[in-house]
C-alpha cells in the first residue's frame, strides 16, 4: 500500500516537473511547479512524515503564486500565445538531465543500503513532532538559529537589492 | 533491498534531472529559478526517504528537511531582488542579454 | 457515521449562512431563497470567456471547493465527531487555507478578463498578508495546547477559553479570517461595486454556483476554525457538545457577516499597510506574552 502510494506521488511530481518546462503560459508553468510541489507533499505524507508534508503542501502553496506574479510581471509573453520559444541549447541540456537522472539512478542503485539502516519503524505522528521540536530547540539549536540569522540576512540583502535607486542629481532640477 | 526507498530515491532522481534540464535551457531568469527550485526539490525526496527508511529514529534528518525548505524560500527572495533589479535598470531579465556578467 | 453527520452539519451551516448573507445584502427573508437561487444558477447557460485558459478556469471552482472542505476536515465539532484528527491538524487548516489563494489566482487568470485578473493578483497581495495573521495566532494557541491535535487544543481551554486567555490573538484571527474567506470589507476581488465583480464577473450558471457554494463552505470552515481555536470548541453547560458547537460555529458565522455589514471598505494599500506594520508586530507581541503566562503557569 505504502508503495503504492509513494510511487504514484512520484509519478505526479515528476510529470508536473516535466510539465512546467513543457508549456509557455507563464500560469500554467508556475501552477504546475505548485503541483509538482504539492505531490510532493503528499508523498511526505506517504511516508509517515506527518509534520513535513503538512509544512510542504502550506508552504508551497504561497511560493508558487509569488512565483506566478513575478514570471507574469517579467515576461513579454506571460500568456504563451506568442509561442515564444524561451530556451536555449536543448540538446545539451536534454543531455545533461538524462545524464543526471542515469548517473544518480545508478548510485542509488548500486549502493549497499542494508547495511545503512539504523531503524526503519517511524514513531506515530504527534510523538515525531515533538521529537523534532525537541530537536530543534535542543541538539540543533544552532543550526536552527543559524537558519533563522541567514532568513534575517537574505531579507535585508533582497530589499537593499531590490529597493529602487534615486537618481543622481534628481533632487537638483525640480 | 527496500524498495519503497529505491522508488523514492527514484523519484528525487527524476526531479533532479527535470530541474537540471530547465537550469541549463530556459533563458529567463525566473524559469531558471525554477530548475533550482525543482532541484531543491529532489534533494527534499531524498532526506525525507533517508530519513524513512534508514535512520527513523534520529530527527535530525527532518530537521534538515525543515533547512532546505528554508534555503528554496532564500534563493526564491533573493532570485527575485537580482530580477527585479535588472528588470529595472536594463528592461528583461534575459540570461543571454547579461553577457556583461562574463568577466 | 462521522462524514454523514458532518456532511449534514456543513449542508445546514452553509445554507444558514447564504439565508443571513441573503437577509444582509437584499433586506428580504425568504427560507427557500439560496435553495431557488442554487437551481436557478444550475438551469441558466454557463458561458465560457472568449480565449479562456480553460484548464484553468475549469479547476478553480472546484479547488476553492475543495479548500473549504479540507479545512473543515480536521476541525471538531464534539470530542468524537471529527472526520480526520490529525497530528498536525492546527497547520493542515492553514494548509488548505493556502489554497483558497491559489483557486482564486486561477479563476483571475482562466478567464482571460481584465477586471477578474487584476481582482485575481489583489488577492494574492491581501491573502499574503493576512495569512501571516492567520498562522501566527494559531502558534500562540498552540504553544498553550502544547499540541497541534484540534482535539487537544480545545480541551486545553477548559476553564479558560482563548479568547479570554489571548484576546489580542482572537481579533487578530477573526479579522484575518474575513480577508481570507473575502466577506466585507475585505471583499474587494468580488465586491460588485468594485472592479464590475472582480474574479466573479466572467463566471456563469453551475461554475458560478460551485464558487460561490465553495465560498460559503470557506465561511462555515472559518468560523469552525475560531470557534476550535478560540472559544472552546464543543465546551459549554448543559447542551450536549455538538449543539454547543453549533450554536458556537453559528454565530461566528453570524458575526463575520454583520461586521462586514457595519464596516467601510478600505482601499487596497491602507488594508497592506495595517497587516504589514501593525498587525505582524502585534501578533509577534501575542506570541511572546503567550509564551510567558505558559512559563509563568497561568
């Protein structure tokens, strides 16, 4: 059952992926990120992990529809009904991705993972989120916080990129 | 062999590939974010899978989950300052028109 | 069992709410109104813009449906009734609340309408906003529960609800939920008097009528959700829980549709302006007083 459903989560994730490079409707592109995301999330949720795929499915959600108004505000074509065409070197890149995928594919399966697992029966769900919050406020505190310190940081440096630029002399002419 | 993190690692391995072509072949700087972001994606699978299926008991697996969430939504805020930035000083944020980025 | 009851309760909730939204808005009281409305909308011709992104247009309705409901899903109504008590019910509900923007996003861009687009990308701008306020008070309430179960969060207002406990959280909550479900004053993406209907302008016949039953699922979910967070879910004296519940749910619904009743309609930037500047500070200060009656055990 398990396996099932982490297959078929999988499976959507990965043709939302593929579907957001494959149409040229900027909406249609980012909503289609949104899914793939959102399958993801409900993968999470396949494998036991609860609180992630709840965190996922939320987070994404909001992301996505930034994502949407910043491709619509910066493209000539936000629709797709120029078929404009937005890329370039395909072949390489077709390439390259395959190559990814077989090279990554290849490690995952020629890895010894019996020998790896430590324990493979996850605790119930209300039990894992208050592991993990003792975690994050305990062992991880650090890195946690160093997390929160870099959202701090990304923020200030966004807004000071971002923030628009008086113009030289402005204030003289008028 | 477990197969459910074969399937998984599969899955994250696909997303990679998927993210990998967009990075290398979109010329928008907003699509190219997305690639990043489909990888990030793939590398999500994989931690939460790890996590699963070989090492249930330590929660410091999730918590690496929470950190790469955490690094998508930074390089989607700071992504989108660079774009926003060039939009207005040079009108589109074409990767083939920022040739001046070349050393 | 539970989904039948609940399903019944949610039949009942949105039908109360669409005869008290009919009372407010055109002043006359007919029982079969929203009933005869409901057919009507059914039986006229659904028309589809010129050019739609029909993919689109066709999901939207349906995932703001859809929204409401997950939402509704993981919130008691009494200690049993309950469809999904999940472990991390408290962030599911704002998880689907999430969604609600993405639906109306979607029916903004499907039609390709220039009064329902523009409604569509303000929305993203108020909902961005006001789901911060959304999320943060639900932490305070959380922190006191010391649990994300919605089922264990109400019975840890036992004695003291909520909104007596944080009542800075409560407004904060409440006024976060009506930008989120747009009922007025925050109901600027379909306010007729505003951009001709907004994101409601292109829609006809049965998509209409599932938008708009969407929106009223979103009211009843929402005023569940205060009623779970907020005012002690089931708890009351002599009622069985579930007619408290009711009662509770009923008459925040009944108070969400009066206060847009008696509010004025802000402009767009002064509603951005007070969520950024005075409302995420506030509930920050909520947070961190929460967080130190919990320490001090009160």
């Amino acid at each position: 059952m398990q396996t099932f459903f982490i297959g078929f989560f999988g499976l959507a994730a990965v043709v939302f992926a593929v579907g957001v490079f494959r149409t040229s409707s900027m909406m249609r592109s980012a909503l289609a990120l949104l899914f793939s995301q959102t399958a993801l999330g409900a993968l999470f949720l396949a494998m036991q992990a609860e609180f992630l795929g709840v965190l996922q499915i939320m987070m994404m959600a909001t992301e996505m529809s930034i994502m949407a108004i910043f491709m619509v505000m910066f493209m000539m074509d936000p629709g797709g009904l120029g078929g404009m065409d937005m890329s370039h070197q395909k072949r390489l890149s077709l390439l390259a991705g395959l190559g990814g995928v077989v090279l990554v594919t290849g490690i995952a399966a020629y890895t010894q993972w019996e020998g790896l697992a430590s324990a493979t029966e996850a605790a119930a769900a209300d039990e894992q989120i208050r592991q993990l919050g003792r975690e994050l406020l305990g062992r991880s505190m650090l890195v946690f916080e160093t997390a929160g310190i870099t959202i701090l940081t990304a923020m200030i440096a966004a807004t000071a990129v971002a923030v628009k630029v008086p113009e030289q002399g402005g204030s003289h002419e008028s | 062999m477990n197969p459910e993190l074969l399937l998984a690692l599969l899955t994250g391995a696909a997303l990679f590939g998927v993210g990998l072509y967009g990075v290398l072949s979109q010329t928008n700087l907003v699509m190219l974010m997305m690639g990043i972001e489909l990888i990030l994606a793939g590398a999500l699978v994989n931690l939460v899978a790890f996590w699963r299926f070989l090492h249930a008991e330590s929660y410091a697996g999730q918590m690496f989950v929470l950190i790469v969430m955490t690094v998508m939504a930074l390089e989607m805020a700071v992504g989108f300052a660079v774009a926003t930035a060039r939009f207005r000083t040079r009108g589109s944020v074409e990767m083939e028109e920022a040739r001046e980025l070349k050393g | 069992m539970n989904a039948v009851l609940l399903g019944l309760g949610l039949l009942a909730g949105i039908y109360a709410v669409a005869l008290l939204e009919d009372r407010l808005t055109r002043g006359s009281f007919a029982p079969a109104a929203p009933l005869l409305a409901g057919i009507a909308l059914l039986a006229r011709e659904s028309v589809v813009a010129r050019k739609p992104d029909r993919l689109l247009f066709e999901t939207a309705p349906v995932l703001l449906l859809s929204a409401g409901l997950l939402a509704a899903a993981v919130l008691p109504l009494s200690p049993t009734l309950v469809l999904v008590d999940l472990a991390s019910g408290a962030l599911f509900v704002n998880a689907a609340l999430a969604y609600v923007l993405v639906a109306l996003l979607m029916a903004g861009w499907g039609p390709d309408g220039a009064y329902a687009m523009v409604a569509g990308w303000r929305f993203l701008g108020q909902v961005i906003a006001y789901s911060m306020l959304i999320v943060m008070p639900i932490t305070a309430v959380a922190i006191r529960a010391e649990s994300l179960l919605t089922t264990v969060i109400v019975v840890s207002q036992e004695g003291w609800w909520n909104i007596f406990y944080q009542p800075l959280g409560f407004v904060l909550f409440y006024i976060a939920s009506l930008a989120v479900c747009f009922l007025p004053p925050f109901d600027r993406p379909i306010a007729a008097g505003e951009l001709a209907a907004g994101v409601e302008a292109e829609y006809t016949g049965a998509r209409l009528a599932v938008l708009r039953l969407g929106r009223m699922v979103l009211v009843v979910s929402l005023a569940a959700a205060t009623t779970v967070f907020y005012l002690g879910g089931w708890q009351g004296p002599w009622l069985p829980p579930w007619a408290w519940g009711a009662t509770k749910v009923l008459a925040v619904a009944a108070s969400m549709l009066l206060a847009g009743y008696y509010l004025p309609r802000l402009r767009e930037e002064q509603l951005l302006a007070w969520c950024w500047k005075l409302g995420i500070p506030l509930a920050l200060l909520n947070i961190f007083v929460v967080g130190v009656m919990v320490l001090a055990g009160l």
